[in-house]
C-alpha cells in the first residue's frame, strides 16, 4: 500500500539553550497548543497551521528565549 502525504510546514524548535526546569514547562505548553488545535478538528497537516499559532509560539518564545524556525516538509 502507498500513502501520499502532502508537504507541509512544520515549526522545528529548538529548547537547547533553554534552563532544564524551564524546557519542559516550555514543552508543555508546545504541546497544549497542539491539543487544542486538534479539539478543533485540525491537524499539523492543515494548511493554515503555522498562520493559526505562530503568534502563540513567538508568545512563548518572548517568555522562554528559544530559537524556531519554520521547514516545509
């Protein structure tokens, strides 16, 4: 069987200079942008994804001082 998946862009965010307590608070709240993207009904795969939470994400950024970029995968 084959499957297409179509290109899309993904945020590729990097914690590394991030203090460890820090990280993973940061990471929890990566993740609850997820989960309420998808109560949505929406996936990483949306084509909006990126426009929809990127004010999010650099809201995030501002607090914890990591570095993102956006690939098209």
């Amino acid at each position: 069987m084959k499957a297409r998946i179509p290109k899309h862009r993904e945020f590729v965010i990097n914690l590394e200079k991030t203090a460890e307590e820090k990280r993973e608070k940061c990471w929890a709240k990566l993740e609850a942008i997820l989960e309420d993207y998808k109560k949505d009904g929406k996936s990483v795969y949306t084509p909006s994804f990126i426009e929809d939470n990127e004010d999010k994400v650099k809201a995030l950024q501002a607090e914890y001082g990591f570095e993102y970029t956006i690939e098209l995968k």
